[in-house]
C-alpha cells in the first residue's frame, strides 16, 4: 500500500510516523491522527455514501447530524418535486377543461 501522506493539516510541514497511532509536528506542535487500515476502510464506505472525513477526526455525533442534514435537504427536494408534479398535473387538468 503507497504510504499515506503523512503531512501536519496546521501548517503543511512533514509529519514522522512513530508506533504511536499519532503523530506530533515537529514545527508547530498539531497532534494528528494518522489513520490504519481499519479506519481508511471507514473513511472508503463513509465517501461512497458521500460523507468525507474532514481533516479533524469525526465524533459519531457530528455523522449523525451531517446524515439528519443530508436527509433533511432530501425531503426538501421531494417536497419541491411534489409541488411541481401537482402545479403540472393541475396545468393539464385547466387545459382538458378549456379544450374540451
Ligand atoms: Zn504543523
């Protein structure tokens, strides 16, 4: 597997890997999280539902506020949706009746 970048989100300087599963910048002190195996798998099914993980790690809480968001947005369209398939549906109604 190619190495992961291991690079300090503050300020960009190069991180070094040590056994501890983090890592602290030598230039500006930011602890990072350098990710294993189980957690890129994670990060992997988390993108392909459309959620990336953000630099910080993610608390569960967050996820689920970003899934009620996502669904509420969902239902917003839905909602729009209906209101279009109504506004035609009335459209066609207006015209059976005046053409007929
Ligand atoms: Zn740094």
């Amino acid at each position: 597997m190619e190495p992961r970048s291991l690079i300090c989100p503050h300020c960009g300087a190069r991180l070094t890997p040590g056994p501890d599963p983090r890592a602290r910048c030598e230039h500006c002190g930011t602890v990072s999280e350098i990710l294993g195996e189980g957690a890129l798998r994670t990060a992997r099914v988390l993108e392909q539902i459309g959620l990336r993980l953000p630099e910080k790690p993610m608390t569960l809480d967050d996820i689920d506020a970003e899934l009620r968001e996502r669904e509420a947005a969902a239902n917003a369209r839905r909602n729009t949706a209906l209101v279009i398939v109504l506004a035609v549906l009335g459209t066609l109604a207006l015209l059976v009746l005046l053409l007929r």
